[in-house]
C-alpha cells in the first residue's frame, strides 16, 4: 500500500486518505505537541506552509500525547491553541500514537527512513519531521531540534517543490 492510502483522520474527526488530504501536494509531516519546550517551532512551520503553499506543499500536524503528556487537550482545545496562538492554517490530525504497539499505519511507515545519520526506527520527541514528496516518497527526515527553517529542511522543500 502506498503511504498516499493510509486512512487517517482529521482533528475534526473527519475520515480520509492521506493522499486525498494532501490533494497531490508535498508535505511536511510533524508529531505536535502544544505544551513542549519545541512548541514554538510552530511559528517556522506556518512560515514554511506560508512561502510554499502556491507551489504546492504543506504541513501537516500530527498531534501526539506520548512524550511526556505534552499534547493534554481535546481536538477543540488543540484547534483553538494553534490557530489563536500561532496562527496555525494547515491541516491537523487527530491525535495519534507515533511509537509502541498502537503506532499509527502512518508512523509505521515514515519511521522506515533513517535520518541524515543513518537512524530509522522511533521518533525521539515532538516535533519529527518528515517531508514527503507529491508522488508519496518519504524523502527527508529531520529530528526534533532541527528548526523547520533550517537551511537543510528549506533545501529539501525547494526540491520536492521546484
């Protein structure tokens, strides 16, 4: 199955592909948490959705508890946080699991890829980042403390969007 047909669901609640979600777009996927030391990292990630979005990319968060509970509230909670604290425009998943036994499809997938050091497997903390290409490629991965506007992640997104 291509990572375009993994089944995934809005923070609405909405069900979909992700695929249809991303509507032939390159993305940038990230574990979220809203009461993280990394949180402000939310700021890069609306500029990044903001300077690429007509040239047909987007972020997408993914919600996560698992680290230390730093992602607490309700879907309405982590909605109101984003968009009235940072702005947040670009799609937002229903919180999920991105390590252990209840890893989601999604994750499953994404974590095959090693990052620029050579490590797959588990995300480390909030804010994992991988970008992945219109066609459904995981081509880049980059680890918590990399900033979304790092030269390498900016790098990357011009090539998956030139």
């Amino acid at each position: 199955m291509s990572i375009l047909e993994i089944p995934v669901s809005t923070l609405a609640g909405e069900q979909t592909t992700l695929g249809a979600l991303l509507g032939g777009r390159a993305a940038l996927v990230v574990n979220v948490a809203s009461r993280c030391g990394l949180t402000p990292q939310y700021s890069g990630l609306v500029r990044l959705q903001d300077t690429y979005a007509d040239r047909g990319f987007t972020v997408v968060g993914v919600p996560c508890n698992q680290f230390m509970g730093q992602e607490p509230g309700s879907a309405e909670e982590i909605q109101e946080f984003c968009s009235t604290t940072y702005g947040v425009d670009f799609p937002l998943l229903e919180k999920t699991e991105v390590n252990g036994d209840d890893r989601h499809p999604l994750y499953a997938r994404l974590t095959e890829l090693p990052d620029s050091e050579g490590a797959a497997g588990d995300i480390q903390w909030n804010f994992e980042k991988f970008l992945v290409n219109a066609g459904g490629d995981v081509v880049a991965r980059f680890r918590p403390r990399v900033d979304p506007e790092a030269p390498e992640v900016v790098e990357a997104i011009e090539k998956v969007t030139s």
